[in-house]
C-alpha cells in the first residue's frame, strides 16, 4: 500500500466521505508521542462549520492526547487497509508505536500538529470544537479545518463495521440527481 | 415493494444496520397525524441503553411531532425504495399525507405510538432521551426500545448518502473476525 498523493478538499463537502459511516483511523500528537486510533461510531452535524461528532471512550489512549492537544486528524482508510485497521484495534498506543508497527507514513498536517497518514484515502484535520458532551457521552464534536483528498476515484472502496468482526465494503455508486428537486440538492 | 415479515432484534445489536450509516425515513405521530423524513446524520452512541444520536433541524415538519410526542420509529429502507426515499425528502409532511401518497404501509409499533413502515427492512422504535443539545446542534439523543428486522438476508442492501444526488449501495460482505482479539469483536 503506497502513500497516496491528495489535493486540497473542501471542509464543508467532507459528507462525502463521512456520511456513509465509514470506519476510520483517528491520529493523534501529544508531547512527541503520536497514535492512531479506529473509530466507528461519528456523524456529519453541520456543513459550515464543518462539524463531525465522534464517539471516543475512556479506554481509548488517544482520547487524553486529543483532550490536551484539541487536535487530531481523520484519516479514511480503503479496503485495502481492512487487516491493518483491526490490528490498530486490537492493540493499545500506550505500548505499541502504531505508526512503526504497521509501517505507516505520517505526514505533516497544515494546520495541526497531529500526523496524516499517507496511506488512507483523505485525511481531515481536525480541531477540538466543543467537549461539554464528552463526560456524559464520550462525545467529542470536532471541526474539520483542513482536509486532503486525491482526485480520483471520487468515490473510495471504504469499509464499514458491522460488529462481530464483519465489515461492508462500499458498493455500487447510485445517481439519483434527476429525483431531487434542486434545492434539496 | 411488499411489506416485509420480521421478528424481535436485539436492541443493543442495532449497530448491524445503524453503524454504517444508511440513510434512515424517520415516522412520527402527533395529534392524529403522521409523518415521514429521510434522515442521513446520526450515529450509534452506545450499545446498552442502546443509543442514537440523530439530526433533525427546524426546517422538518417532524421535528416538532418528534419533539411533542417524544418518540419515532427509524425505519431502514433498502435499495428498492431509492426513489421513494428521495421523494419523500422532496416534499412536506406540512403538505402531503406521505403514508397516503407514497403507498406505504403504516403499521402499530408495540412500545411507541408512531407507526412503522412495513416495507422497510427493519423497524427501530425510539424514544427521545435527551433533548439537551437540540438547541445548540439540532442533535436529539433517541433510545431503541424495541427493533424488528427480518430472519434473512442479515444485511439489506442499504443506500448510504453521498451528497449531490449520489448514493452508494452496500456492497460485498467482509469477514475480518479471525484478525480480531476475541475481546474486540
């Protein structure tokens, strides 16, 4: 699996790419100390800003580093990756160099400090927005600020977890455009 | 499309349908009155109680129905209602009977007082939980209280939102169970 090349993309446009609820690798800085983390469970809240809601637990060891650093990037994974994205689940940033161990590439964000990982499809910088709901429901909202995707294909082979150890990979593309009425576009 | 024949589902398993985010038809019922929206944001928020977090912003009709009565049934329709789900976020339920006009197949719920729609796959009966952050982020907390989904196929043919009039349809089934530690899955 290569690094793959990104052009800029636009924040409020990211639905894309998270509203079909793909699982995804969380990256993390904090005190020289970066990790990676998979993430099912977030949402699309708002377009401009662009806000996404992440479910991040107590036992998750990058939540205290995003916590501190109010940062950290999404990174989309393809089906490609689907092994390596239950190995970085299956273990814990507090014992294992996740990037070292899985011989991923992290890049420099623009406008974090936390790492993109070059393999995954489009990564998202990601700034802390509002953590009021994280003690009663793990709920951190997140700001994309930034965010990289290649120009083709539009659409990723992502992969989405089922439970139980089954994924859905992305299927077919469905264009329903002639339906809509425009405004609802 | 035929109504489809279900059985009881596990409430903190709905994960299954609701993690990879479809696009759901949310049904309500307020003051002997019934509704239908496409929702397309939301995300699992725990297993047990089991949880969702859902968008609904003040331009949908249902949001006050939802808001009033306190519940909804999320119903999950596959890819053979595609258009059906596009028209129904095309109109009103300030305007349109969408039972009536859509031909679909109004059933009681056995915990909630909003009807479910027996064409789609499975049948979520939510109650609202939170409300707290509906001001702010339009985000209403609903908790599944009963679910319904039929014996096969395990997992339908969901259409996942893409933006733009472009869906993606579920596609191949991925087994990554033998990659997991037992505990993970």
């Amino acid at each position: 699996m290569k690094p793959i090349r990104k052009q800029d993309f636009p924040v409020d446009q990211v639905r894309r790419f998270m509203e079909p609820g793909p699982i995804v690798l969380v990256s993390s800085a904090w005190k020289g100390e970066a990790n990676i983390m998979t993430m099912g469970w977030h949402m699309v809240m708002e377009f401009s800003p662009s806000l996404i809601g992440c479910y991040i637990w107590e036992q998750n060891y990058s939540r205290e580093m995003i916590r501190r650093s109010r940062e950290c990037v999404i990174n989309i994974p393809t089906v490609d990756l689907a092994k390596t994205v239950v190995e970085i689940g299956n273990c814990s940033g507090s014992e294992v160099d996740k990037f070292t161990q899985f011989g991923l590439t992290a890049v420099a964000g623009e406008m974090v400090k936390a790492p993109l990982i070059a393999e995954c499809f489009a990564n998202l910088e990601c700034r802390v927005a509002d953590t009021a709901m994280v003690r009663k429901y793990n709920l951190f909202v997140l700001e994309v600020v930034k965010a990289h995707a290649p120009k083709s294909p539009k659409y990723p082979k992502t992969i989405h977890y089922r439970g139980d150890g089954q994924f859905m990979v992305a299927g077919d593309a469905l264009n329903l455009r002639r339906y809509f009425r425009p405004e609802m576009l």
